[in-house]
C-alpha cells in the first residue's frame, strides 16, 4: 500500500558557466516510498543540494524523467510549483533561513498566510507545530533571541506547518553542536515514525544516517548502488 | 501582508526614518516650488503691448508724485494723453478677493489705455459720476458682478474705503483691472494731492524714447525726480524675467526630484539586495514571484508617501496658512497649494516609488531559487 513519492529516471543536471559545463548529477535514478527517510550523503559537491532542489522544484533537470507526488515537476510553471510546494513539500536548510524581522511565531505562520486558513486555524496550526518541536514557550522570541538548535527548530516547525507530505533537509545539522544536532534529528525521525512524513535528508554526519531507513551516496553527480 | 511591509520597514528604523525624512524635505521644497511656480504661470494673461508709457518717482515704485505734474506731462510734445494712476490695494468683501483696483483719471483713463474697449455709455457715465467705477470683464465675470452693483473696497493700505458703483465693463486690454475716480480717492484721503504714477500715451510710438528723456530731464532736480519707461516693456520685460525663473525652477525641481528619486532607490535597492536571500526563501515556502514583488512596491510606497504626506502637506498648510496673495505690487498671485497640485505630487510620488524599487523589485522576484539560496549561509 506504499506509494511512490518520487521516482527519477535517467536524470542528469548540468550547470552551464560561460565556457565550461560542471555536470552535477549524472544518470540518476531513484525511487522513494511513502513514509521512508532517505538520507544522501557524500562529499562536498558530489550534487547533494542540487538533487533536493530539483526534486522540490527549486531547480530544474536538464535531462531525465522526474515525478514528485505525481506531479511533473520539472514541466510546471513556477507560480504553480510555488503553490504546489506550499501544499506538499517543507524545507529545512543548514543555515535557519528565518525571517529576521518576524518572531518564531510569525516565521511559521508564513506558509500558512497563503493559504485560505482564518487567522484562528493558523493559530492552531502554528502552536501546534512549534509544540512539536518543543518550543511553544519561545513563540514571541525573534531569531536573533533563539540559539541556533533552537531557530533551526523554528525552521522545522515552519517547514511542517502546512502538514505537508515530503519533508527536505539540506544538512540540517551542519552548524550545529552535538546536542542540538541530535534534538533535531530526533524532530525529524519523530516526523518520520509517528507522523509518517516521507523525509529526505542530506547530510555528511554519519551519526546522522543512523536514523534514516535508507542511505544513499552520492559521489562525482552519481548515485552509488543500494548498499555501497 | 501588510504587517510583513510594516515589519520589514521597521527592519532598519533610522535608515527608514532618514529616508522618509529626506523625501519629507524634499517635497516640501518641491512643493513650495510648484506653488511659485503655478503662481507665476497666472497673473500675464491678457498684458497687452499697447505703448503706453509709465511716469513713475525715479527713488522707487512706492513713492508717489506731485498731482500737478499731470499738465506738465500733457505738454511735452509727443505725448497725447495723460492719466493719473494710483495704485488702491483693495479687495472686495473678502480678503481673498485680490485684484488689482487703481484710482484713475476718469477723463483720460481711456484716452491711454486704449487696448480696453468701453462702450461710449458706459463711458460717459464713468465720468460723469464721482462714485462710479469701471472693470474687466474678466474681473466681472470671476465676481458675478453687473452694471449697477455697489462695490466697496474693503483693506487698501491707504485706510479708506471707497463706495462705489459700477457703471462700465471694458473687454480687451487689462481686462482684470478695475478703475475708480483719483478725485474720490484724493478727496477722502484729505486731498494730499499726490500719485502713485501716471500712465501717457505717446505718439508716434518712435518718440517714445525722446519723450521719456525729455520728461525726466523736466523734473530733475526737483523733490520728486521722475522715471519714465514703457509699461509694455516693463511688464514684458518682467514677464520674460519670471519666465526665465520659471525655467530655473523647473531645473531645479527637476533635480530636486531626481535627488529624491535616487534616495528612495538607494534605500531600496540596499534593502532588496540584503533580502535576496529571504526572498528564496519565501518562494520557497511557496510564495509567488508577484507576491515578492508586491511586498517590495509596498515598502517603497510606503516610504515614500509617508515622506510625501509630511513634506507636501507642510508645505499645503504653510502655504495656504500664510495665504500670500501677490509677488508683487503689479502682480498678482495666488500663492496657495492648488488641487491639481497634489493631485500632481501624488501622481508624482507613485512615480517615484515605483521607479525607485523597480528593477531590485524585478530582480529579487526573478532570481533563481535555488541560486540565491547558495550564495547564503
Ligand atoms: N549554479 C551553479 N552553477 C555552476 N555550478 C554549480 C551550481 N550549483 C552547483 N554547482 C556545481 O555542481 C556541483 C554540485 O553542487 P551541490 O549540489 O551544491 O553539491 P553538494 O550539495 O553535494 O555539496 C558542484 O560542483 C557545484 O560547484
Ligand atoms: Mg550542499
């Protein structure tokens, strides 16, 4: 009863710069079912960001079949995919990414301000996110006030507010101390367990694998076999 | 979205503050320009260049001349007819009815000015009246008045105030002017017997510069020395002077906004450029090219009608509180902040605000997500 929720074919990006061309990923395939945790890893400028990017639609392929939740991806406009993302993807970066100007409360509140949602159903919505992710005593607290396991928190808890199906990390934990590391990673495997959300996470943190049900590398734009 | 601009403006309080506070100074300045400049634009409409000669007192336009010398200027060859001319500064029932109101030589008033057509009547029975008086038709039409109406000019500096009737209208000429009887005016003031200036006509209009010398020459020397010039010339002079300015002022509003203009897309564009960034992540989150555009417009809107509300609305309640009502003794004009000239400065404002942020706007909406998020962190 699994269902596919992304399945890649034959996909391959190259970056064109002036002269020369930088080939990011190479031939890639890749199929991923509903609920799993897929974490990428891989040297630096193996092509890691550039596959999650693509796969959200914040980027496009140059060759290869893409399907992300049925939907074809790489052949929608992008206001459309901006609107397809803020149903259906949820993004964490390494760096928190906040709004600097708007408090923990507001900054999860953002997806949701597109939506038809009246500000009492985004009430709800928001505590119950930022409770997820323990921190629904900093709500008022603007990022510069939070430590940095704390904003990426917030970054979570936006990232999940619009209940969304597949979850994005880009090393989520790569600016992080052990323990804030492991907060999150804990966040996302709970997302993963208990909530079912399909999560694909890059990372270089072998400690961080552990809590993933696949592992997959990626070296030189390529996807090693299952196992490697 | 809304609170999402508020926010942001707030972002940087003293650099939105010094913004809005340049662009304040700025419009009002601007503003004040605009406001000497649709002044000057009014009083020349109509100036006719007939060559009337005006006998003025050579230490200024404010000191008055002897009453005899009406026949002394009579005499001199060339000349043809002389008028007496007095400068009255009345307006009538509200002081913001300005124009220009002069006592005059009912006998030869239209013997000089000759470019206002009065018919005979009319004419007649200016003359024969000590009261009576005669107007413009453009002054007749602005006021509503008729022949028949008594008028009364209320706030002349010279502390009387005349009643009169009117008897004519005259079309062409000063046709915003309005004549009463010197002999009723030098009467009420205690027959002091004095002038403003006297207004000849000379003919042939050659003799004009021989006349005008041999005029002054006549009175040199005395305690009231003369100065005689044409008063087509003067005034034409004037006008082209006040054109000129009109063009400086254009130049310098023209820089003035320009300055403004820059202000406001530096801020932006400063302020865009740091959130390129946020902008990827706001498309990220879902968020459309034209939302990120709408936020940035909005902020420029805000900053710079915030700026606009103090600067131009200074400027409206300053200027239309001092209700200046004349540049000069002979020109009048209405110094107060127009309609149009806020409609034009609103207008003028969305320009702005939309040339100052569009192309960061543009560009931080159009930029590639997924490389704007790499040149982060
Ligand atoms: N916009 C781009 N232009 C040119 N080259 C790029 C661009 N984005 C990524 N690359 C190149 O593509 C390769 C993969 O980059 P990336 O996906 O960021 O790797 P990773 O996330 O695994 O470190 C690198 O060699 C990088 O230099
Ligand atoms: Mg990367």
């Amino acid at each position: 009863m699994a269902e596919t929720v992304v399945q890649i074919q034959g996909l391959s990006k190259i970056f064109q710069r002036d002269s020369f061309s930088v080939a990011a990923l190479e031939d890639i395939d890749l199929t991923l079912e509903s609920g799993e945790f897929l974490c990428l890893m891989g040297p630096s400028g193996s092509g890691k960001t550039t596959l999650l990017n693509i796969i959200a639609g914040i980027d496009r392929p140059t060759k290869g079949q893409l399907r992300v939740l049925g939907e074809d991806v790489a052949q929608m406009s992008e206001d459309r995919l901006a609107t397809w993302r803020n149903v259906h993807v949820g993004f964490v970066f390494q760096t928190f990414n906040l709004i600097p100007v708007l408090t923990a409360y507001e900054n999860v509140e953002l997806p949701l301000l597109l939506t038809k949602l009246s500000s009492g159903a985004r009430q709800e919505h928001v505590l119950a996110a930022l409770k997820l992710v323990g921190l629904e005593d900093r709500i008022h607290h603007y990022p510069r006030q939070l430590s940095g396991g704390q904003e990426q928190r917030v970054a979570i808890a936006r990232a999940i507010v619009t209940d969304p199906t597949l979850l994005m990390a880009d090393e989520p934990t790569g600016d992080l101390d052990a323990h804030s590391a492991e907060e999150v990673l804990d966040i996302l495997t709970r997302l993963n367990r208990d909530f079912k959300k399909t999560i694909i996470m890059v990372t270089h943190d072998p400690r961080a694998a552990r809590h993933a049900t696949v592992t997959r590398q990626l070296e030189k734009g390529q996807l090693l076999p299952l196992g490697a | 979205m809304w609170r999402l601009i508020l926010k942001n403006l707030l972002r940087n309080k003293r650099r939105t503050l010094l913004t809005t506070a340049s662009v304040a100074v700025s419009l009002f300045l601007l503003s004040a320009l605009a406001i000497v400049y649709t002044a000057l634009g009014k009083p020349f409409e109509g100036v006719d260049t007939v060559p009337i000669m005006m006998v003025r007192r050579a230490a200024g336009i404010v000191f008055s001349l002897p009453a005899r010398y009406q026949d002394r200027l009579k005499a001199v060859p060339g000349v043809v007819a002389v008028s007496k001319l007095s400068w009255f500064g009345g307006y009538w029932r509200d002081p913001a009815n300005q124009f220009s109101n002069f006592a005059v030589d009912a006998e030869t008033v239209f013997d000089v000015q000759t470019g206002g057509v009065i018919h005979p009547d009319q004419l007649a029975a200016f003359k024969r009246e000590r009261i009576a008086a005669v107007a413009g038709k453009r002054l007749v039409d602005r006021f509503h008045w008729k022949i028949g109406d008594r008028i009364t000019l209320l706030g002349s500096p010279y502390g009387v105030t005349p009643e009169l009737v009117l008897r004519g209208i005259f079309t062409g000429g000063p046709d915003d002017h309005f004549y009463f009887h010197w002999d009723y005016l030098n009467e009420a003031m205690g027959r002091l017997n004095i002038v403003g200036m006297y207004w000849i006509r000379v003919d042939p209009v050659e003799a004009a510069p021989r006349v005008a010398q041999t005029i002054d020459q006549m009175f040199r020397n005395t305690d009231a020395e003369t100065k005689t010039e044409s008063l087509s010339a003067f005034l034409l002079g004037f006008v082209s002077m006040l054109g000129n300015v009109r063009g400086i002022i254009l130049l310098i509003g023209s820089a003035v906004t320009f300055a403004i203009l820059l202000i406001v897309a530096n801020t932006m564009a400063m302020s865009v450029r740091e959130r390129f960034a946020e902008a990827a992540i706001m498309r990220t989150v879902g968020f459309r090219k034209s939302h990120i555009l709408g936020i940035f417009v909005g902020e420029s809107l805000v900053l710079t009608f915030a700026g606009a509300v103090v600067g131009v609305g200074g400027a409206k309640i300053l200027f239309d509180g001092l209700a200046l009502r004349q540049i000069s003794q002979f020109v009048p004009a209405d110094m107060r902040m127009r309609p149009e000239t806020l409609l034009f400065f609103a207008a003028l404002s969305l320009g702005m605000a939309l040339a100052a942020v569009g192309w960061p706007a543009y560009r931080a909406a159009r930029l590639q997500i997924a490389e704007a998020l790499r040149h982060t962190g």
